[in-house]
C-alpha cells in the first residue's frame, strides 16, 4: 500500500485525525501571526517613547490614548477617515446595484461573461497607477477641466480634496461590492421573482421586499470591503487629498517613520479595529448574518 | 366567508362558463418550439389537469396563463378579458410553485400574507386572514416560523395557502406534488381536491403523473411535443384514447393494429383452454411474471410475433408460486367488449 493511501485510510478510520491535520495549518497562521499580531497591536498602544532615547518603554499606561482624544486634531482626522470610508460604501452599494442586478438578471450569457471582466481588469492593473491616473484626471490642468472647457462648462476644483478622495476610493473598491453582491443576486432563486409577481407585487416592491433583504449579506460583505479598505488606506489620501486631508493611516505613517512613536501609532491605529467592531455589531442586529 | 378562510363561490358559477381561454396559442424559445398551436377552454369551478412528459409544452401554457411568458400569437382569455400582454401582477391568477417559492426571509404568515400586502391589505387584516389560511391547511401554530424550519409536505401546504388567501379566480399548480415522497403525495391529492371542491375555485394542475391526473381531475388535457392531443374526463382518456399517444401514456397498453386493449381486461388460461363465447384469444408463451402485490403482471410472447401485457389481481392469496411461470404455453382471452379502437370519431372529445 502507498504512502498516500496509509494516510487516506488512516484519515477516515480515524476523522478526527484527518480534521486537525486539515484544520491545522490555518489555526496556526491564524493564531500565529494574525492574532499575535493584533495582541502585540494592543500592548504596544500602551507603552510609551523615552523623548531623549528614542527608546520603547515598555509599561501600561493610557498617556497614548489621552493625547488622541485631548485635542481636535486626531479627532477630526478620525472622523474624515470613517466619514469618507463610509460616504465610499454608501456610494460603491448605490453604483454596484444596477450593475450587479443587470449582469446577473438582465445579460445572457455571453455578456454577463464580458461584463464580469470589464468589472475585474481594473483588479489587475497596479494600485499606484490607477490612483495617479486619477490625480492626472482630477487636477487644475487635468482631463476633467479640459473636458469641462471644451463643452463650455466652468472648471471644478475638486483636485486635491475630500471630493477626490472620495471619487477615487468609490472607483477603487468599486468591484469590491460589485462582486458580492452579484452573487448573492444570484443565489436568489428566480421562482421567488415570479411567485412576487404573481401574488401582486410590481417590480420595484419586488425588489424592495425580496430582492434587497435576500442580497443583504453580499451587500455587507461588500460594505465590509469598501469600509474597511477605505479606513486602513493612507496611499490615496498621500496622492490625491492634498494637504490637511490626512486619514488615520497617515498619522500612523508619519509616527512609525517620521516621529518614530510605534506606541502612539499603535493606540491610534486600535481606533480603525473598534470602529470596524461597531460595524459588524450594526450588520449583524440587520440580519446580515443569519444565512451564514 | 366560511371558517376554513376561504371565499367559496357559488354552486351557480359551475354551469360550464368558460373561465380561461386559449385561442392559437404559440410559444417558440429560441427557434425551439415549445407550444406549436394550442387551443383549450377550461370551465368555471373545474379541476382541470394539463398531462404530458417534460417537454411537451404543459408547463408552458401553465406559464403563459400565469403571466410569466408572454406567446408569440394567440389570444389568453380570463372571465372573457385578453390578458395576454398582461403582466402577472395584474391577473386574478395564483401559481402553487414546483419548488413552492416560499420567501426564505419571511415568516410564515408574512409570506401567506405577502399577496394580501400587495393589494393594501392593511396588515392587521392581512395577517389575521393568513393565519386564518395556515390553520385550514393545518398549520395554525407555525406561523411565526420560517420556511427553513419546515419539512417538505408543510411548505408544499404554505405554498398553497398563500396562494388560495388571495381567492384566486384561477389557481394555477406546478407538479406541486412532485417532491412528496408517495404516502404525502397521496395524502395531498386527496387533500387538494377537497380544497377545490369545498371553496369551488377552478384549479388548472400540471402533472407528468397519469394516476394523479386521473385520480383528481374532472377533465384533462394531454399534451405532446406542444400540441395536445386530447381533452376529456379520466374515462374518455382511458377508454377511449384519441391517439397511440395518449393509449401509450395514459395506462398501460396492449395496441393491435388500432386496437387497444387494457392489460386488467385480459385473462389467462392454460395453452389452447376453451375459451367463452364472445371472446377473442391469442396463443403465446410466458416470457416474464411479476409479482406486484395487488397485481401480478405477465409478459406473454406471441405466436404469431409481438407481446402482451397482463394484469391479473391477485384475489385469491398467492403463496409461494405464480399460478403461470416463463416458459409455460398460455392463451390470452379477452371480451370483444374490451376492445377500444384508438382514435374513432367518436373519441375526440370537445376541445
């Protein structure tokens, strides 16, 4: 008998055993680096800095966490952060649902096949370019205030600002709801459609009372997403926000390069891990997981 | 309004009215035809089967009736009104679903309700009214559930008390039998019929089963490769079939030339036994014998080439051996009373 097969039969003699061994290597990447990592996340955020070494102390003190919430500054970059990443999730449910809905229920085949691509090539291409593309598009001299001219249309000065960030960050997690949500229209039996109908209900009540609610568990998991992709971003707001448009992830940025203050870059970056709490306790009271 | 939750209408509506009407109805998908040329008129108060195999167009008309296709021609009339270019929520129809279609997101008295909603039932009403509903189908103490909390035979009963609550002129099932183990089937056949005899709603029914067709309908329509063949009451089907199709598919059948002649109506006797005056006989040999319970069924193989089928109850109890076995000389005799001649005039029934 062969190696593989002594180990096949001794997997479903014994299928506890075959379990561990294929539960294994995930518990420990799980354990090992995610929660580690998020463990030393949280006891760094209450050390603190020597101002004349430079070096770690380490300790339990809540001096990190006071200076965050002490003043305006921390505050407000917090909140631009969570209100664009929300202002993009909102926005990314309300493109991504006529495409989703069309892809799935309205194309045959053939173009629900070239609508998919056309979703996911953007995927392939680099980050960075997408997003400097953008700064070209959305500049004083860019290809939008040249387009604006051409049809005789004032300029706009949106370059540089919250509104760039969030145009570039809808477009750039814009797949990212598509998708889910696409499939979840899709596991929607079409007989539900029909018995709707049939019992008296006009296509839009349709789809607010079956479509919507059946489709809200692709819908979270695509908020989840483009919210929390918006949130942990620092590249974007660097590119395209300009000055004063700094996200969490900025700060954090500039105090493990610059400042050289882990402890405090680490407090403030706690902040994005409760908020994203908050948002799946929220999801969770809507029912978005029951199905799973 | 009675105490099962449903509006009966009145014994006078059944005087043969026509209720739905198909004229020159056709359907094609895609080049593939799936109703050639229909017409068929089903009365007011009847239970109505379509009968045939998958693919032949009966789920089709049941959908265009329904409002869920639109036909290429024809007119679909409903209480007389072309509702052809109707769409489904405009028409006093409701569907039972094959896979019953149950909203999984809602409760059970929310997806009774759901057509009540439609109309602006304010839902204290609604929900009263489908609870009503979910108690003459035996399921008054579920209404707070879900459909995934339900066995097969329960959601298949919702299906239909969602559709009902809403006192359609017409409803409109689905093979909605089809995934019942045998017992449940049974048990809902008879169930069905009584719902559509107490509350007098005419129900056109899809099936591919010729035993349920016979055993609920008042008439049937057969259907093949989109057309039909016949319409007619379970006795003009059986009896008298218009076509090999329909002597073929409904029932077994022993067809001589156009001679059809049912397997219970034959007898065996042993090889060259005398048989009665006015019979007709054909000698042969036993090539199989199957002992079925009721029934024991024998394959007899023909001297003068081809088969027939027999069946014989069993009335005296069998033990142990067969009274013919394969290889044994028999003769199959039959009345000539028993003969049906396929497709004679006087078979083809009103359409």
């Amino acid at each position: 008998m062969s190696l593989s097969r002594a180990f096949s039969a001794l997997g479903w003699r014994r299928p506890g055993m075959a379990n561990t061994a294929l539960l294994g290597l995930p518990a420990l990447w799980f354990s090992g680096l995610y929660l580690a990592a998020i463990g030393a996340l949280l006891v760094t955020s209450f050390w603190t800095v020597d101002d004349l070494s430079g070096n770690l102390i380490p300790g339990f003190s809540l001096v990190n966490f006071q200076q965050l919430f002490s003043g305006p500054v921390y505050i407000r970059i917090a909140l631009r952060t969570i209100g664009i990443a929300a202002a993009v999730t909102i926005t990314d449910v309300i493109l991504a649902w006529p495409v989703a809905y069309a892809m799935i229920r309205l194309a045959g085949p053939r173009l629900r096949a070239v609508m998919m691509a056309a979703v996911m090539v953007p995927l392939w291409s680099s980050y960075l370019a997408r997003v400097y593309a953008w700064r070209l598009i959305l500049s004083h001299n860019g290809l939008l205030n040249w387009a604006l001219m051409e049809i005789g249309l004032p300029r706009v000065h949106i370059g540089y600002s919250n509104w760039a960030m969030w145009i570039v960050f809808s477009y750039l997690w814009l797949p990212f709801m598509i998708l889910p949500v696409a499939a979840s229209v899709e596991r929607i039996p079409p007989s539900l459609l029909e018995a709707s109908a049939d019992l008296g209900m006009r296509g839009f009540a349709t789809f607010r009372r079956v479509v919507l609610p059946m489709a809200l568990p692709g819908m979270v998991a695509g908020a989840i997403f483009t919210f929390s992709l918006t949130l942990g971003d620092y590249v974007t707001p660097m590119l395209v926000g300009g000055v004063g448009s700094d996200f969490i992830g900025n700060v954090v940025y500039s105090n493990v390069g610059v400042t050289n203050n882990i402890p405090f870059a680490a407090a403030y970056a706690v902040l994005p891990l409760g908020v994203m709490a908050v948002f799946l306790l929220i999801a969770r009271k809507l029912g978005a997981f029951d199905a799973l | 309004m009675d105490d099962t939750g449903f509006n009966p209408i009145m014994a006078e509506a059944r005087v043969n009215q026509p209720i739905v009407q198909l004229e020159d109805v056709a359907k094609t998908y895609g080049g593939a035809v799936a109703l050639a040329r229909v017409d068929l008129t089903v009365h007011a108060g009847e239970f109505f089967t379509l009968l045939g195999p998958s693919g032949s167009g009966k789920t089709t008309t049941l959908r265009l009736i329904a409002g869920f296709e639109r036909p290429d021609k024809g007119k679909i009339l409903l209480d007389g009104q072309d509702v052809a270019t109707l769409p489904p929520f405009e028409r006093a129809v409701n569907t039972v679903f094959q896979d019953y279609a149950l909203f999984p997101h809602l409760t059970l008295v929310e997806n009774v309700a759901y057509g009540l909603r439609a109309k602006k039932v304010p839902k204290p009403e609604a929900h009263a009214e489908a609870e009503k509903a979910l108690a003459a189908v035996q399921l008054a103490n579920f209404a707070g559930r879900k459909p995934a909390q339900l066995s097969g035979g329960q959601r298949q009963r919702v299906a239909l008390a969602r559709a009902m609550v809403n006192r359609p002129r017409v409803l409109l099932l689905d093979e909605p039998l089809g995934a019942l183990d045998l017992k449940l089937r049974h048990q809902m056949q008879q169930e069905l019929k009584r719902l559509q005899t107490e509350t007098g709603i005419t129900f056109i029914y899809v099936t591919h089963d010729q035993d349920e067709a016979l055993s609920m309908s008042d008439r049937i329509a057969v259907f093949s490769q989109g057309k039909i063949e016949q319409v007619g009451t379970a006795f003009d089907l059986y009896e008298r079939p218009a076509s090999a199709f329909v002597a073929d598919f409904v029932g077994n059948s022993n067809i001589l030339g156009t001679t059809l002649l049912r397997p219970e109506k034959l007898h065996l006797v042993p090889h060259a036994h005398a048989v009665p005056e006015g019979y007709e006989k054909r000698h042969g040999i036993v090539r199989e014998a199957v002992y079925l319970g009721a029934v024991t069924r024998t394959i007899v193989a023909l001297e003068d080439g081809g088969t027939m089928q027999v069946m014989e109850a069993n009335i005296v109890p069998v033990h142990g051996a067969l009274r013919f076995v394969p290889g044994d000389s028999v003769t199959v005799a039959w009345p000539r009373s028993a003969c049906a001649v396929i497709g004679g005039e006087y078979n083809k029934g009103e359409q």
